[in-house]
C-alpha cells in the first residue's frame, strides 16, 4: 500500500500540527518503518512548542542518550513567555469581558477601538496581544484556548493580515480540538475571503489565490471526512470551477477524495431526501468525466474503479480495482472509517450500471460479481430496485432466477445535454493544463498564525 499513501504529497500544504496526527496513524500501520516515521515525528515536533511531547518522541528513538539540554532550555524559556503573554492577554480581556464594555461595542471596528481608548486607554498594539497568546497557545496544543484567544482578537482587530493569520489559525485549532460544526463555519469563513480576491488582477493575485485554495483544500479533508454531513460539503467544494481548476492545476492527488465522497454519498444522492445543489445530484455523472480527462494527472485503484465501471464498462476490472481500493481505503488517514461503507456503496454502483446496460440479468452472475452468495445478491437485488427508480422497470423471475428490465429509450434532448456537459468539463480541463504551464509553482510557505511563537 506503499505506492498508494499519499503522506509525502498531503504534508507540504499541511501546518505541522495537522501534520502530526496523520503520521501518529502511520506508526500504527505496517505501510512505512516506524522507526523513521517516528524520527519524522520529532522533526515536526522540534518546530513546535509542545517541549514535553518532543522530549516523550526522543526518548522512544534515543532510549540510551540523555535529552538534549536545548529541548530543556526551551521549556524554560516556554514558561517564562507564558506568563509574559498572559499578563498582557489578560489585561485587554479584563476590559472586553466587561458587562458595561460588552454593551457599548458595536459592529463598526474602528467605532469600537476608538470607544476603548477613550475609556480605558486600550490601543491596537494592546489588542494585538491577543493574537501574540493565542499563537503560542496553539504551538504548545493548547487548541481550545488558542480559538478563542485568536476569536477576540479577530472580533475587535481591524489589522487585515494578521485577522486573516488569525482566520487560519481558529481554523486550525478548531479541527485540532474536534470541533467539527464550528470548523465548517470557519472553513466557509475561508472560503469568502479567499474567492473574494480578485484573480484578474495581477499575476501575484492569482498565485496568492491558488497557493491559499490549495492549502484550503487539504486543510478541509479534516473536516468533510469527520462532520456529519462532510462528504456532501466536499462536493459542493471540490466540484466548484475554481476549486476544481485548483485540484487540476496544483494537486490533483485530491481526486481521490472527490471520488470517495461520490462514492460514499452515492445512496443519499439517489434519494435526493437531503440535496440543496444540483451540482451534489449530479456528482457522480461530473467526476466520471473529471476522471476521463485528468487520468494522465493523476490515478489510483480508487479512481480506476469509478473509470472502469463507467467508461470502460469492465466490470471484471472494475471488481479487481474495487478490491485493491478498500485497501487503500482502509489504509488512507481521512477514509479509513469509511471502509466497509465505501465497500457497500460501491457495490450498489456496480449492480446499477450492470442493470443500466442489460435486459436480462442472472442475479447468480450478478452476485458472483459483487462476491456475494446467491441469497445475499438476491436480498441485495432486492433492495437495489427499491431504493432506485427501476422499480417501475424490473421484475424479479425467482424461479429462473434473473431480472428483466424493460426501460424505455432515453430522449434525444437528453442526449444533448450529456454531451454538452462533457465538452465543459474539457473546456475546464484545457483551461487549467494552459495555466500550469504558465503559473508558477505553488509557494510552499505555510499560512502566517501557525508559525510558532518565538
């Protein structure tokens, strides 16, 4: 599964507290030496302010050598800034969670630092101390207290950059702490501000805008793959033109996502109980041609599953790939819960292209495919035909054992309407090959708040 990981492709665009998590998964697995994962681990660590979790990794690597003295110095030194910081965070929030002060705020920032320098001689740079300890409580893990810290500065602040520092750092800390609800407002919060900027202008513009989506884009696995409803959230994000053109233009490793989320919203979408976005209906039919064109970028057994059950109609292919996918699946960070209902999904896939594309179905065949035994295809068939629309189409011969499908022809205007989507969809796809070879490469320098205090 090795070939498969993508670590080495997800960790440039990750902030290094995101980062540890994923490879604390890795040393459960049998994919990499654990011992080097391990050392790659402390790495990340040292660049951090978590001086105890450090010190808890050289230990594990080095059980004969003594703690370097510049990891105990540095506790020190963490001790120390911490009182400093908070003294000066305590006393702007003495201020603002002041009951009168509360009241006389505003939603018009400068009306509101003017009001609190007049009153209570509080400045920006004073203010501005908020996002200092909020900072360093997120280098030392302390994520809870981090998000709010940096959630009070953004709120009176009117300095642009370091509110958008501050954007990405609640965001951060949010996903760290598992708050999910509030990480997805934050993520939209993102979103806003980064389509807000206008691409037309210069060229560093447009750089800056695809560098922050890109980043954005892996940030939100955390979140479309742990929120409730994450995965159709993730199409609705992943399939927008410009994200999508950021997906094949600087990462288009991210596929797999956008294809595992099909997947695994496939039942939901044929319902259609909970859809608010024609885009989410049409998931399935759009990314099958977002696979056709971006193969030569990217490709994995989980997007070859979707390729040779849809464009090739291999269904023997499309069983191998499925098999070698819930591996990866099971072995990838953000999927791995998902196994089994991505294994269910995709078998109701293929058991609906099988029945789009005959007129006589042996439900022994069928089940054979789907590596069910006869009675299990035959419940499975079962509630197939009532969760889809082919009740009014098929019938069940139990004592034959096959399905007859009678399925009127598809009009002509629909016809059009496929093509048309398809020529769009390679439109999109000459646009964003015509801008990787004129853009530069994507900055690897990681958004502001995360650095960690000095």
């Amino acid at each position: 599964m090795a070939e498969y990981d993508l670590t080495d492709k997800t960790l440039p665009y990750l902030d290094r507290h995101l980062a540890i998590p994923i490879l604390a998964y890795l040393t459960e697995k049998t994919v990499f030496n654990v011992d080097q994962v391990r050392a790659a681990q402390y790495e990340l660590a040292k660049g951090t302010n978590m001086v105890d979790y450090t010190i808890g990794l050289f230990k594990e690597l080095h059980p004969d050598e003594e703690v370097p003295a510049e990891l105990l110095s540095k506790q020190e030194k963490m001790l120390s800034t911490y009182e400093r910081l908070n003294l000066e965070a305590q006393a702007v929030l003495d201020v603002i969670e002041n009951p009168e002060v509360a009241q006389s705020l505003r939603q018009d920032k400068l009306q509101n630092l003017q009001y609190l320098k007049e009153n209570y001689n509080l400045s920006l740079e004073q203010i501005t101390a908020l996002y200092h300890f909020g900072q360093f409580q997120y280098s030392f893990g302390n994520y809870s207290g981090a998000s709010d810290y940096l959630y009070h500065f953004r709120v009176l602040s009117t300095d642009n950059d370091l509110n958008l520092s501050a954007h990405w750092g609640k965001f951060a800390s949010d996903i760290l702490a598992g708050k999910w609800d509030v990480a997805v407002d934050e993520l939209n919060a993102l979103k806003e501000l980064i389509d807000s900027r206008s691409s037309t202008t210069a060229d560093t513009a447009a750089l800056s805008q695809l560098h922050s989506r890109t980043w954005l884009l892996h940030w939100s696995l955390f979140v479309y793959f742990n929120h409730d409803q994450g995965r159709m959230f993730l199409l609705e994000t992943f399939l927008n033109p410009s994200y999508l053109n950021t997906i094949q233009t600087s990462s288009p490793w991210l596929l797999r996502y956008l294809v595992a989320a099909a997947v695994l919203s496939r039942k939901t979408t044929s319902g259609g109980t909970t859809m608010t976005s024609s885009r989410v209906k049409h998931a399935l039919k759009d990314i099958i041609k977002i696979i056709e064109v971006s193969s030569y970028q990217y490709h994995d057994p989980i997007t070859d599953f979707l390729k040779e059950l849809f464009l090739e109609f291999d269904f023997e292919a499309a069983q191998r790939e499925l098999a070698t996918a819930v591996q990866v699946v099971e072995n990838d960070f953000f999927l791995r819960e998902f196994a089994s209902e991505f294994l269910d999904n995709a078998r109701y896939l293929i058991s609906e292209a099988y029945c789009r594309i005959h007129h006589k179905i042996d439900i022994a065949d069928l089940s054979e495919r789907l590596n069910l035994s006869r009675d299990e295809g035959e419940k499975w068939i079962v509630n197939l035909i009532r969760e889809t629309k082919m009740g009014s189409d098929a019938k069940i011969d139990l004592e034959k054992n096959i399905i007859e499908i009678n399925r009127p022809p598809l009009p002509v205007y629909q016809h059009v309407i496929e093509k048309t989507r398809g020529l769009s969809f390679r439109t999109q796809a000459i646009g964003a090959a015509l801008e990787k070879q004129t853009a530069a490469q994507v900055p690897e320098s990681q958004p502001g708040v995360v650095e960690p205090a000095r």
